[in-house]
C-alpha cells in the first residue's frame, strides 16, 4: 500500500523559508514541552521518592537560584577570558609562523648506526630491511635476539595457527 504524495510535504528544510522554519522549529518546542509536561506526574514521584524536595526547598523558598545564578555568571565570565586568550595567543602564533616551514625531516639513520643500536650485525639490518617478510624475536630483557627473514609467508596450519618449516 502506497500513499500518494501530493509535495505538500515538505522534505527539504532548505526549501523553507525562514517564517516556516521558526514555525515549524517552535510548534516541535512547544510539543516536546508538552510532552514532558504529561511526564511530570511520575517524574515528581521519582523526585519525591530520592528527597528532590529539598533542593526544592533551597533553589525556589529560600531562594538560591540567586546564588547559583551569579555563579553561573562567574564560570561563563571565566570561560570567555580563557576562550579570548586562547584566540589571541592562537592568532599571534599564526602571525609569528605564516609562510614560515620550521620543521625539517629528520636525517635518515645509516645501517652502521642502526646495527649498533640493536646489537646486531649489519648483515642481519640489511637483511631485515630488504625481506618481505622479517619476524623477530626478543630476550628477556626486551633487546632484538634475532631476526629471521621470509621472502613468502610461511605456512600456517589450520588447526593450531602456528608456523610450520
């Protein structure tokens, strides 16, 4: 079953204009708050059954919403300070280094230097880099024991995953 459409539905937001949006977008307000209004019975049970009564108390009769107002004032204060320094020390590095390439890449290490970090032969380097393949393997201590090279995988058996020859 299919319903005709007849374009009076509009599917586009972007084909309204501003009057049918700021209608449409305070008619779906008001009926969410409506909608949560009809929840308020079981949401002041909830509230009642875990003391919300108090803060009740607080906020509305003796009026703290005051307080909490005029510390709201102060975070919003604080966060516009940090969010103002934040842009302005953004843009004088922005100033500092437009047009500007600082950054370098960093020399590539020779096989000598390599081989002597890790203990190893430049033999055993050069073969590593040039395999397709390279498992290696580590001591106790975490330094490379040895490194052993492939040129295609190495068969795996199905039953235990495990590296065969």
């Amino acid at each position: 079953m299919s319903i005709a459409h007849d374009g009076v539905i509009i599917e586009a937001e972007h084909n309204l204009t501003l009057m049918q949006r700021l209608v449409s977008m305070s008619l779906t307000t008001l009926l969410w708050l409506f909608w949560m209004y009809l929840w308020m019975p079981l949401i002041s049970l909830i509230g009642w059954y875990f003391g919300i009564q108090l803060i009740y108390d607080q906020m509305v009769l003796r009026e703290g919403w005051y307080s909490l107002i005029k510390l709201l004032l102060v975070y919003a204060l604080i966060v516009a300070a940090l969010s103002g320094l934040l842009l302005v020390w953004a843009r004088i590095n922005y100033y500092r280094f437009a047009g500007r390439e600082r950054r370098r890449r960093a020399p590539d290490l020779s096989l000598a230097v390599l081989a002597s970090d890790f203990g190893l032969s430049r033999a055993t380097v050069e073969a590593g880099q040039a395999s397709r393949i390279a498992v290696v393997y580590h001591d106790e201590t975490g330094m490379i024991a040895a490194i052993e090279t492939h040129d295609v995988p190495p068969a795996v058996t199905e039953s235990a995953g495990v590296l065969v020859g």
